[in-house]
C-alpha cells in the first residue's frame, strides 16, 4: 500500500535494498516529450552515494533503465517503467542486526507492522527507495521546464548548528549549489559544513540539517483547495522521505511571531501582472500558487545508523549493546537535495495537469 | 476537486460562507457504534465564533443535523451525511472588497484559478469549510477512543512571540487546555496572550500562534510507508488547514542541530512492550507508529484580514488602501485548536482502518 | 466506503430510504456554468415514483435543494451540495420483516456485512439511493451539452419477454422516448409492455427489462487505456446500479457470433473527419471513443419484492412464508431510463475533464 | 493514466508490444505468504501464444522475474515489481500500416488521443499489457486460495455460433477446461470450436467467443453498496480488457425475460449457513457476495486484426485497401481464459481486504 503518489501525474515505486532492482512507473506522462535515459540520470547521479568524501564510501552507478513508454525517444503517453538493477543483491550482510532493532531506525516498526522484514537494509525504509522518485522526478521537471520554463532549485541551508546566510530566491542556480560537495552555495559556509560532517564521520557520529527549495516561473492558479492546497501536497510529498522531520513553507515558523500588518503581502503591479510586494506566503495563497516564487524548508534528523557503541534492547527486550557495522553516510542531507527537488516536480506535474481541466 | 480526504475512512466537505449550509459526508465509518449529534456537538462548539472576547463577536450557533448513516442512534456503516446550516445566507455583504484582492487572502488566487469567486467571505478558503472537518474528526475520535484508547490533545504553545512553557505529553488533558480562553494551559502564559491578542485586536492589527498537539495509546503500526507515512498524511492534514505555514514532528527542525548519538531513541522495555528511552522520533519510525506518543506542532500565520489601512492594488493594477470592514478574529489559533485534533483524527482513523487489512 | 466515483468530475451520494433525507456532493464541476435548481429538477422528475400507473403508487416530489456551491446562479468551482428530504423519516414500516430476510434483496448481506442493517427500506440498497445521483448527473450532461454538445438518450426496449424494435441511433430523442409511460419510443411496443407491467402488478409479480442508452456527438479521445476503458468505465457505472445484471456495448454478446471480416468497422470519411461505416464497435475503439455513436445495453432483472406469497427462511435458517406488504413498483426499468442516462453523463464528463490534461 | 486498479491490493501495469519488457508492481498483498516465480509462471504460460495450432505462431516464452518484494520466497508486504522481457523489440515491424489506422483497431483513437502511437504492435492496446494483469492475478489468487480456499474457474462456453453446453459451476475444474486447447471442457463442443477456428484461419478470417468464469467459497461480504458493488467492479474489470464487448452475472440479459416470483432466489439452509434454493443471483445480492457461487459471462468479439483484404481509408481519407500481414490469433477466446480469472482475482483479493476492515 501507499507506493503510488499522485493524480493525473502519477507514479508508482517498487524496491528494496538487496533485491533485484528498484524502479518506479510513471504513470500520466503527456505524449511527445522528448525522453531518454541522459534525461533522468542527471538527477541520479547527484542523489547516489560515492560522489564525494561526505557520503558513504558505496560505489554505486545506479544507471537506470527505461523499460516501456517511450519510442525513438519520444514519450507515447503510456505508463513508463524505469529500473535501476541493485548492485548488491546479496540480503543477508547485515544479518547479525536481526535480532536487534536499530534505535530511531524502522526495524522495529517494520517487524511489528507486517510481522516480518527485509533481512537488511532498511527494506522500503532504505535510501534507495528513493531512486525511483528521482528518476520519476526528473521526467516531472522536463515536463514543467518545458511546459512553463519552472525552475526548481534546493540547496543546503544548515548542517547541524552550521547556518548558511540566506540565499536569492529569485536568482540561485543549481550550479551555484553543486560548487560544493555539501550543496551549500555559500563557501564559507559549506567549508564549515564539510568540516562539520567529516568530524563527525570520525567521531562515528551523524549530522543532520535543513534544505531550503525554491520554485519559481508556476503558473498561476496550481493547488486544489481544502486538502490539495499546494502547501499541503509539498508537506506531504515532503515528510515522505526518509529522516524528515519537519517543513515550512514561505514565513513558516518564524512568521508565527509577526504581526499581520507586516506578515501580508500587498499586491503590486509586475509588468503584466499581479504580484505581492513581500512574499511571507511563500507563493501560495488559500492553497494556489499565485506566481511569486514558492519557497519553502524540510528539516532532516541526524542518520539514524551510526558506528557508536549504542545501549539499546533486543526484541525480547534484553539490554545489548549495538555499534553498526558497514557503510553510512555520516549525514544524508547534500544526497537529499536533488531529492526535495525531485519531490517539488512530481507534485507541481500532478497539479498542473490537473489545473488544465479548467482551461 | 480536492474536497474528499482518506482512503477507507473517506470525508468529503462542502460549503462556502454565505450559501445554505456547511457539511460533510463521512463514508467508512464502521457500522454498530453509538453516534448521535450529541457527540458531534462538543467538538463544534469548541470551534465556533463567539466564545470569548478573544474571537469575532459573530455569535454562530453552528448547530450540526446528522442527515443519514445512522439509526436509533447506532451508524448503519453507510456514509453520514451531516449539515450545519449558516446564520448568514446573504452574498454579498463584502461587495465593496470585490475589485480589490485582499492582502494574503485567496480573493486573488480564486479568481484566477477559476475565473470567478464568492463574492464574499472567502468561499472555501473560509474558516466555515473547516465547520465539516470537525464534525466528520468528532466520529474519527470517538472511533479511536472506543477501539483503542487513543487520546488526542492539542493546545496553543506559542502565541505572537509569546512563548508557553514544554507541557507533560503524557498527562495534559482538554479540561487543563480549556481552563482559558486561548487555551494555553499555563495560566502565566495564557494571561499574556490574551493581553496580546487583546492589545492585537485594539490596534487592528492581528497575532499568529503555534499549536502543539499529542496523541497517544495509539496502536503499534499506523502509517504506510513510502508515500502514506504517518507523519507525511499527518503534514499534508495539518497544512491543509487555512491559515497555517508549517509542520514538525518529534525533534523537528531543532532536531537538525543534534548529533545522531544524542538524538537517537535507544528501546527499553517498558512493561509488555518495546518501547523508546527518548522521543525525538515523535512517536514514528520509517512513517509507522511505535507505540509513543505521536506529538507535532502547527504553524499559523497572523490573520490576513486586519482593519488597518493597507497599502496594496486592485485587479486591474491601481494602487488602493484597503481597510477590512465587519467582525474578524484578532487571532484564530486558540480555535484552531479542536480542528488541529480533528485532522490528527481522520488521518489516524483511517490508517487505523488500513492496517487492519494485516490483521 | 464506495459512495465516491469519478476522479476529477467526482460525486459522493448518501442516504437511505427512512433518514432525514438522501444527497449528493459533486466536486470538480467547472466554475462559470449557469446552474439552478431547475436544471435538475427535471430529470429528478422522471425518476421519481408515482409519475404513472406503472409505478408504486408512492407520491415523492424528491424537490432537490443547492446547498453549496453556487452563487447568483452560477457554479463557482467549489462543491455542489444537494439535498432533497425524505417524505418518510418513520424508520421501522417494515420492521416485520426483520427476521425474514427477503429473497434476492440486499438484507442478508447487508446484516452479514456489518451487523446491522437500515430496518427498513433497503438502506442503502434502496432505490431512493439513486436520487443523488441523478442530480449530480444532470450537472454532468448539462456541462457536457454545452461543452460539446453531447446528446444521451436512454429507452426501454424489452420488457419481461417483449421486445420493442430497433431504434435510429443517430435521431431518437427523449421527447419520443418520453410519449410513452413505459418510455419505450414504439408506440405498439409500448402498449405492449404498459398491458405486461399491468398484468404483474394485479398478480403481484414483478417484470424486469432492458435499457438501451446512445450518446450522440462525443468528443474523440475519450477513455483511458486499460483500467479506465470508456467502457470499463461505463460497465461499472451500469452494475452500480441497484437490480442491473448485465451490459453490452456496440454488438455486445451477439457481436461474438460474428466473423471479424463482418465485425470490423471499416474507416470511411465523413465530413472533415475519418469515420467508420458501420459501428460494430459502438463507438470505441481500444477503450477510446471514434467519434461514433456510442450505444450501450443494461439488463434488469426483475424487482425483488413481489406481494406474492414466496416460501423461505429467516435468519435462524426457520422456513417461513413471506409476502411483501405495502407499495412496489411492479417494474422498475422506466423510471430507471433518466438514471441510466445519469450514469452515462458522470462517466464521459469525468472522462473528458481527464482527457483535457493533454489538451 | 489509468493503469492502476484497486484500493488496498492495488497493481499497476507498464508496457508495450516492442519495448524492453511489460510488467507490473503489485501494492499490498499481505506479508508472510510464501512466493516465488513458479507460483506466478503457470498462468502466464496458459496465456502465452504458441501453445497450440489455434494461436498465433509466435513463440514467446514469457518468462517472469521477480524485481522486488519478497526475499527467501516470502513476501514481505512492501510492492512486488515483476517484469517479463520482449522477446522482439525491434519497434517498426508493422511500419507499412502506420499510414493507414487498422478498423477496429486502436490505431486511430490512440492517434487522435495522444497525437502519437506506438509505431507497431498495438501499444498499450496490445495483448502483451494482459502480461502484468496475468503476473499480478496469480498472486491475487494464490492469496485469496490460501486464505479462504476460493477457487476460480474459467472456460470457453461458445466461440463463433458454436455453443458448448451448461457446465455444472460447483463442480468443474481447470484440469477438465484444459483438456482441449481450446479450453471448452465439453469434448464434442470442444472439437467443433477447434475446426471452426482452424477454417476461420484459413480464411484469413477470424472469431470471436463467451467465456463463463465461476468463482466459488468467497466469504459473505465482499463486495461494497453503491459504486464499488462486486458485480460492477467485476464489469469493469472485464470491459476492461481488449477486445471484451459485454458482461453479465447470474441470470444476466436471459434473466429479464423472466417473472419475479420465478427468478427470486429463496433462502434455505445449507450446513449451518444461509443459503439460498436457486442462484439467478450469481451470488451477490445488493452488491455483496452472499456465500453462493460467483459466476458471470464475458463476450469477446472477434480478433481484429485479419488477413482478408479490407476496404478502408487512411488517416488523409484516401480509400485503401488492407490486409494484415503476419501472425495473428484467428480467436483471442481460449487465451483468454486465464486472464479471465486473473481479474476476478485481482477484484476479489482487493474487496476481500476491503471488508478485512470491518472485522
């Protein structure tokens, strides 16, 4: 249950850790775009691990595959199924775990939920489940950039206690991002991240921290009141990835401590049309992009599996003590930035299509 | 579109500000439980205008008639169609905004979206949508709190910059956060905010306020992973509330600044079950329940409508000062909090229902 | 759970026989479209009971109110609430019966299914169910009329074991099928039928039928491959309904006996578009339609409860005699002509709000 | 769109004729059940093509690999990707035709749809998408046997104007349908479809057929009022699939002819449940399973696709003439079958986890 996101612009993800493969169908595509693998494994290559010294030492291509839905590059408009075979196929390399569950990991509710669980790896918790979003994500932002000329741009903002300074929403470029291996477009302060990070990963310790990702150049008009609102989709699309914890969209928490008079945003006339002098509302209003640049903030926990010695307890309950064994990414949060974008596309597609019945 | 939420235990609302009546229909409500408008009531009149000083002085009844679904006081396991009926039916009485979009309202949004909007009191970016919600969250609670045991409470923690101290999640009750009108349950605290929601409400202007909310005894395994977890239905639930910026759940964005080793829930027993020594998770790991207390908390922004002079431009781009007419709340977050314990009970009714399918 | 069809043109109907009234909320028709309560009145009209000797004598007016959704006459694109009142809010009338579950009638799965059951009237089996949704479909058809054009006229063309003769398809319209009480457009036939529905009626018997609906002036491109065939789609709609047994589309069962060189619509072209020939195919092809008429068949089986003296068991497996009292409509199948016509229109106007997302 | 059915056990399709491979993930079939390829390969090779002299030559293996979703042959609860590999996926064989729509075909609606098409092959029309349905049912059904000891049984019941005679639905087996290639598990009947569908090949013509499918020990209540009815899902599930013209349960079309007092099915006791004396029902009553036999017909029309030479036109309107060049299936029927089958699992195992929330 509850792989499949999403309405017109609908997509399906299947995988876990140490099977065959993981993949997605992308179900809703619009006909005639031009498609090819070079299209989605772009955003694959920013998300997989082995780029760079912060993440997990893994090596893995994670080259997809497009299995149906296109032809002679071009999309037909039927369901499209992309595969990334699993390098390591092998369940079983994390077996001495079994009879432990992780602390803040989902051993425990998995084995409680279905009675049963991937003998590794995290199963459909696991970070690779994500590949499919990505590949699903990266056919959305075509669509979108090609359709309205969207421009979907995450970054990191904080690692830790580490802040970067604020960022143009209006201007900031994902080259200026990839700069650095940490995704902070600010150099001073991704020194202080990578730094941070490489600590810890000594200390056998994790980071976590907060991606900021604008939108800009939507159309006017996408969101669905009451329980489609934008803001709500972006939520939920967003706390559906591993590790998040929290989202905020435009003023978020903060604009809980100003007054109205200056949290509103008056209307101004922009060129051709209507738009708000300040943007507290982060683009949306009453739940619909209303063209100003949708902005908004996902906060992810510390990674969970760590090589510290930790007291914890076994299933029968018994006092053990667990130091995780293996590769881990001392904190997933650069990995995660290709991973908001991709999130952002697929609800942004998915509204969009459906806004079109009312043209 | 967009006005049905849930997937077994499925409400759909309806109702604008000025037409006949509000409503909802709850469909997969099980069948055989004790229902009559009695326990609809309470959770309405926590809600609705006039209650205090502190809120519009519009006095709504808000009286709710259940229309089908039950018989002899017992639900037939057919949708329950309830109706509130408005007081005020008139369109109209805001006509003078109607060429001007009001500041961070939805009067710009709707009108673009659709070509065409209520022409008064925001249509179904009103409060009033929320009166629907609320009745079909009462019969969502008392199916929880009958099946299982699950308490669900919220309460105001932060109003403008006005901070409330940490409460007791596991001992607040609705009768400690009821004690006063902004429903903070220190009394300290609560006292200021009403100062400045009052001193708000004299300088026209308007005060937003933080919510935290805790649900506890609920059952181990609630939430589907990927797309479905807990926390990512209960983000989208909570922003699809008008009024609201942000989301957090367990640690939430302060849990970004901790290290993995501090932030981490070690399990301990804890009489028959497996439970954690800590709670940063919030009660949720890989998106399904542990068996603690799932808490969160809500952002609201101040009340866009205000009677200052504003400064902004009409429809066609002419610069105008718009001074909001009529009776608004100086602040709408204490009576946000029975609709924050709503939306925390559709969501977990129905993956309650979901996961029964494992059973 | 169930009451919900359609994905983007999407209604929710509720209400049983003896609760305070039955309804319907339609959410994603287009905003703009001039609506009153008299553009659904009239097919409510010829739903209802007591229009002709052929029908229970029960006198309904089945008024329908606009709760929601409109404003001076015109849809705002916000949810269509529709209610009409039970005449009839005594539950109970047929409390004799509760321990003798009536033979092919809904009150043996219903109690199995949830415990309890409406106790009387059929609960949600009953035909009164069918209310909201003829006022939701009159919605659909208008916007289809007036969007494209489209033309849905359903008739009678058996009865029991009499058969009307074939009509033309491209011409027959709903004041022709409406001469008749029966509405089968043959006048012959139709006295036929009326003298037949008589006849079971003095002996407390019951007949059943066939329906037979066009839809003139589709669109082409209507239906999704796959799971959302144009007729998949429709044939669902048509089992929905309470006593249908079957469905046919184009040459339906008899197409089978046919040799694919006489079966297959050749393309001829027809104006400035490509048409077929003959329509075999009744008007789709691969789930999509042609631009053909399309023409579909619905069985009904005759009405379950009969006055006759019918020998079964109750519910502790005792054998029992039992005699329905009160009053039944010995033939149901031409009031059920404008709700075939219902099902038609929610099924093609969700399909074509669908198929403008790649408009 | 579209390619996914079902609420709580949910399957989505992907593929075409000359893509990579066609497959399908399956989304909540229960944890724990054991699973492997075999369990899912004897379906698939009752429906390839080349297993007799009555189908199309082409030889395809069809061979499945499970991606994902189990590990040491169990299920884990988390989606089950599966993928069957073309054989040919070279895309342009049938280039000669793409000028000219094929009648009855997908050709032109999909052309119009999409404004592209797969060049050959039939795209999503084509009988290699029923691969995944096939795939995905096996599991179905295996679940639905484990769990309640359902067993479904379809066979050919007339092809062309041949009819085999009644077959005894408590009784008949898979083993006796495939005695004959044809899949009709009466001899003499069985032979006369087998010589008419060889001389309708040698024709260059071909045929079209019914199959009956019974499904018996469904549990009492499956099955959900109004829109999601057993009956009417089971319709869409048939119509949906190609070539598929009609669909009837228990008495069906035939039923309507007959008189109330003669089709209502009386309730007697069976064992120590509640049966009923006749089953004109089909074994839902209001929607709902009631403990009888299931049984339904479907309609196929004959194979489109035809060697004969036909008058038609091209996309331009230009007359033409056409005739199909290579291997095609003179009758679809016999192949048909199991695909039969697999939807009635796939709709049963979905309504069965439905009602798994009532108990």
């Amino acid at each position: 249950m509850s792989s499949t996101l999403g309405t017109l612009f609908k997509i399906t993800t299947f995988g876990e850790s140490h099977c065959k493969g993981v993949g997605v169908v992308v179900d809703g595509c619009p006909a005639g775009m031009n498609l090819t693998e070079a299209d989605i494994q772009t955003q694959l290559d920013r998300r997989r691990p082995g780029q760079s010294e912060l993440t997990t030492p893994r090596d893995e291509q994670d080259l997809v595959s497009i299995l149906s839905g296109t032809e002679f590059g071009k999309t037909l408009g039927t369901p499209i199924g992309m595969l990334v075979a699993n390098k390591d196929q092998r369940p079983g390399d994390y077996g001495e775990m079994s009879q432990v569950p992780r602390p803040s990991h989902a051993d425990f509710t998995y084995q409680m939920k279905y009675g049963i669980r991937a003998s590794s790896g995290g199963g459909r918790s696991s970070a690779r489940e994500t590949i499919g979003r990505v590949a699903a994500g990266a056919i959305a932002e075509k669509f979108l950039r090609e359709r309205f000329g969207v421009e979907i741009v995450a970054w990191v903002s904080s690692i830790g206690t580490i802040d970067g300074p604020e960022c143009d929403l209006e201007a900031i470029t994902r080259e200026e991002v990839d700069r650095s291996a940490v995704r902070c477009p600010h150099r001073l302060a991704a020194r202080q991240m990578e730094e941070a990070i490489l600590a810890a990963r000594d200390a056998k310790d994790s980071l976590g921290g907060i991606i900021t990702c604008v939108c800009r150049n939507l159309p006017v008009g996408l969101g669905e009141p009451v329980f489609d609102k934008l803001e709500a989709r972006l939520a939920q699309a967003m706390l559906s990835l591993p590790a998040t914890k929290g989202f905020e969209i435009g003023s978020g928490f903060a604009g809980t401590r100003l007054r109205g008079s200056k949290h509103n945003d008056p209307f101004i006339i922009k060129g051709d049309r209507l738009g708000t002098l300040s943007n507290h509302s982060g683009g949306v209003q009453g739940g619909i992009s209303n063209g100003e640049p949708v902005y908004f903030r996902v906060a992810f926990k510390p990674t969970a599996t760590i090589g510290q010695v930790q007291q914890t307890a076994d299933f029968s309950g018994r006092q053990v003590k667990l130091a995780a064994k293996g590769r881990h990414d001392p904190c997933v949060v650069p990995r995660a930035v290709p991973i908001v974008e991709t999130m952002a596309a697929l609800v942004l597609a998915d509204l969009a299509l459906i806004q079109k019945m009312r043209s």
